[in-house]
C-alpha cells in the first residue's frame, strides 16, 4: 500500500472503529435491490459489508428472480409473499428488453417516435413495481417485523422505487446504488446534481462531453424531451401512494430527494466531467477484482492460441441467443481471425463457425479479461463488463443492444479504448476490420492500459469507498449536513427567477421613473418655451 492509500486509510480507520465498536456490534442493513446486473454491482458491497462483520437483510418478494432464499448465503433473505410470479415478472422484463432493442436500431428522429411505446411499457413495468411495493408496506407482519429489527441504514438501488419509502416508515437514513436513471431524472431532480447541457450529454443520445452545434441540438431536444415529456414511472400514482402510506402531502421525487448518500456506479476513468455534490461518490468498478486461474480445459484452449493470443465475446446474461442468420455474420469474421476466440453463446451453433471458435454457456468474463493471452473483448456494453475491461487494460469492440449501452460504448470509445460497431446491420466484413484494427493498432491497447491505471491510482479501492459511505451513514445517522440546501429551495427559487423577476422590475421601475422624469422635464421646456415665444 502507497503513503497516499495508508494517509487515506488512518483517516478512515477511526470511524469504522466507532461503528464496530460503540455499541458493541457492527450495524444492521436492509436491503432492497433491483435484479439481474444490478444486484451483481450491489452483492460485492454487501459481501465486503459482511466480511467486516455488519448484519445484513435483503429485502425480496416472491417473484424476485435473485437467488433462492433457501440456499444458504453469507446474508439474510427476508421474503414477503407477492400476487405476481417469477414468470410475470421475467415475462415483463424480457418484453421491455425486445421493445428496447427494437428502438435502439432505429435513427434519431424514429427514435424519438418509438419513445412513446418505450415511455408506456415503462409505465407497465412501473404498475407491477407499484404493486410489489404496496403489497410489502402494506404487509403488517412483515412491516412489524422490520420494525422491530432496528436496522441503521437501508441501502437500495434507485430504479427500483419503494426503498425510499420503506426508510420513510422505519426512520433510518437511506443510501442509493445508481448508474443511470433515465435523462438523469433522479440524479438531477431528487438529487440537485447539475447536468449542464452544452457538454454533459443526456442519457441515450450517445453523444460525448465535445459536441458540435447539432449534437448540441440534438443533446438539448432530449433534455426537453426527458424533462417535459418522458416518465420512467406514473408520478402523479406514486405521488398519491407514498401521501396515502406516510399520511401527509408529498411526492415521489422529494422522497427519493432525502437520500443521505448516492454511491454512483462510475469513476473519471469512464465517466465525462461533471459537476458533483459531497453527498454523490463515484465508485465505479467496485466489483472488480484479479483474475482467477481457468478451469483447466479452458486453460488448455487458452494456450493453445501462442503468440496470437485470444479474443473474448459476450452479450451478457439478459440475451442468451441471438437470430442465427446474425451468428453466422459473426461466426464468419471470427473464423478470419488468427486469434482463438472463446464465445458466450446458447443458441444454435453457427453454420460458418471456425475451428478457432468455441461456444460456451457460461464464461469466467472476470478471469479471461485479465488473461495475459487476451487480446479483444467483444461486448454488448454492460457496465459491469466495460469497467472489468478497463480494470484489466483490456481494448473493446462495441456491440451495444439496449438502455445506456450506447451510451457507455460511447464514452469508452472516445477515450480510444473501442471501436463501436450496429449488431444488426454490420456485415462480417465490418466486425473482421475493427477487430483487426484493435489488436493490431497499438493505440487502442495503450489506451486501455492508460483507462487502467487511472481506475487503480486511487487513494482508496472503490468498494471500500462505497463500504465507508455506508458505514459513515450508520454511524451519525445519517448524513443530512452533506445534502445542498437546493432540497429546500422550489424550482423558480432553485433557478433564481425571483430573483431575476426582482431585479428586472426594478430596472422596469429605474427605466419607467426616469422616462417619467425626461418626459415632466421635456414636457416642462416645451410649455415654458411657447410661453416666452407668446409673450
């Protein structure tokens, strides 16, 4: 460890052992996540949270697709009964995510068109989350059971709505886990953070921080466009909700607003600069860790590719197969390559697939990142892949389906660490060059290591940044004295309209009295002079 990571570290080290030992035990937490990547990026934190020995409680409903509460783990699965099944709810993921898709393939203005049936299948998802929330609060048993644990803090995960309520109604101090929410709604309306529009571009443009005069159009159309417009959930319903539950006046967004801390699930090695709060900490790549041994077959495989090294592909857990007429486009450039090319797939074997190529179901993608044999990475643009990739120095070809995935692919290629290419419309062709162009050109490689160590020349890891900030918060309950006091301010206070509306009538007033005054005057001097013209 550096003198800067051990300066860090005793500075730190003093609160935590106020947490592990003011009371005689370490803190409680309660847990309500959001499923699939999601609660891969928050299991690290909770692990670490276990490993220094807080107790921790998850929060799931019968439908939750997380893991089985019955197998054994290192923390707690308090599960509350639901109407909806597992089905239900995958049934309803799986919809948005073909729906997603779909839109992404489209341009621009087609685009903006297909939002509506996105903004509506959204509203759908946005129902089925409002019933799982009504149904865990307005469980008695299960409420009065959370009550009486006494938890210290609740960490949850933004877009998934219902943890700022149940902090609400039990009295603890609240933590988000967040990449993106759509437009940056949350980040800038609950949480005042500041996205200025001139280089700070909107969630799916897939646009970076240097924008010509149309990208800034284009940027500003969606800003108006998410702010006005566009509602991940049905406000106006969960406004209602929460005044109905807490018993007295109040909205979605001044809820979420009351978040003692945001652990932001990226850092300056991926993200463009922006304006930050104290209360939001940056803490991309926490889940990151060195690579593992491979099993031995898979090794074997590894080594088999000598000098050429190998290439590593996969979609992510959400798309498990792809059209086959799209496998073999694939399959086709990948056979052309003299690299041996481990491949995520669980569909239909390729017709054209070459002997370089083999199929897996499952990948170690952590492990073979960080292969001194790897090459490449070809992804659909995950954040938790992308920031693995760069942990490891690895350079990207860019697949991106749905959601941010653009978006991040964008970001990582204007830092000259990938080539982005369209799934849907890239020939095989297409897919041989940019792989030949990021192993063969040295920049993209050094660009990526260059990522890399940014993302390890920190004082402090990111996770025990994120295990800190959760600690902090247990400790003072809560951390009130880090949030801008805009939370108080309405929106033409927070813009400093009436001020400006202030200011312009008094310079209206100066303008009127002193017009006022030339006017008596000339008025004055006209009448004086035809008087003396007269006499």
């Amino acid at each position: 460890m550096n003198k800067m990571s051990m300066k860090w570290f005793s500075l730190l080290l003093p609160l935590q052992l106020t947490c592990y030992f003011s009371s005689g035990s370490c803190g409680r937490v309660l847990v309500w996540p959001v499923e699939f990547s999601h609660w891969m990026n928050m299991k690290a934190v909770l692990d670490e949270l276990v490993m220094r020995g807080h107790e921790v409680t998850v929060l799931i409903s019968s439908a939750s697709t997380i893991t089985d509460a019955n197998k054994p783990s290192a923390f707690k699965f308090e599960v509350f009964p639901v109407s909806l099944t597992k089905d239900d709810f995958e049934n309803a993921v799986k919809n948005l995510l073909e729906k997603w898709i779909y839109m992404a393939k489209n341009s621009f203005w087609t685009k903006v068109s297909t939002f509506r049936e996105l903004k509506s299948l959204l509203l759908e998802c946005s129902g089925m989350l409002m019933k799982i929330c009504k149904e865990v609060v307005l469980n008695k048993k299960i409420m009065t059971k959370l009550q009486e644990s006494r938890f210290d803090v609740l960490l949850a995960d933004a877009v998934g709505p219902c943890g700022e309520l149940l902090t609400e109604i039990l009295g603890i101090p609240l933590v988000y886990s967040l990449h993106y929410s759509p437009g940056y709604l949350l980040e800038k309306y609950s949480g005042k953070l500041s996205f200025p529009p001139s280089y700070m571009p909107v969630i799916f443009s897939a646009l970076t921080d240097h924008m010509t005069f149309m990208e800034r159009v284009k940027n500003m159309i969606y800003v108006l466009y998410f702010d006005f417009w566009f509602q991940t959930f049905d406000e106006k319903t969960w406004n209602e909700f929460y005044s109905e539950v807490l018993g007295r006046p109040t909205t979605f967004l001044e809820t979420v607003g009351k978040a003692d801390m945001w652990l932001i699930r990226t850092y300056w090695d991926f993200e463009f600069p922006l304006p930050v709060l104290p209360n939001f900490e940056f803490v991309g790549g926490l889940h990151c860790k060195p690579a593992k041994p491979l099993p031995k077959e898979m090794e074997e495989f590894v080594q088999s590719s000598g000098e050429n090294g190998i290439v590593v592909f996969t979609l992510g857990s959400m798309i498990s197969s792809m059209t086959e007429e799209r496998a073999n486009v694939i399959a086709s450039a990948l056979a052309q390559i003299p690299q041996k090319v481990l491949w995520r797939h669980d569909g239909k074997k390729p017709d054209t697939l070459g002997p370089n190529t083999r199929l897996y179901k499952w990948i170690p993608q952590n492990d073979l990142l960080g292969h001194p044999k790897t090459k490449a990475f070809i992804t659909h643009g995950g954040t938790n892949g992308i920031y693995e990739a760069i942990y490891h120095g690895t350079p990207m070809v860019g697949l991106p389906l749905f959601a941010e995935q653009h978006d991040n692919i964008e970001r990582v290629k204007a830092k000259g660490a990938a080539v982005r290419l369209d799934l849907e419309t890239m020939s095989s062709r297409d897919l041989l060059n940019a792989l030949k162009e990021v192993i063969n050109n040295p920049s993209y490689k050094e660009k990526a290591v260059w990522l890399s160590t940014i993302h390890h020349d920190q004082p402090v890891k990111p996770l025990d940044r994120a295990v800190f900030w959760i600690e902090f918060v247990m400790c003072h309950k809560g951390a009130k004295h880090l949030r801008p006091a805009a939370h108080d301010l309405n929106w033409f206070q927070y813009h400093s309209l009436d001020v400006i509306g202030f200011l312009l009538a008094c310079v209206a007033t100066v303008v009127f009295v002193i017009t006022e005054c030339f006017l008596f005057c000339y008025h004055k001097f006209v009448k004086t002079g035809k008087k003396q013209k007269r006499e």
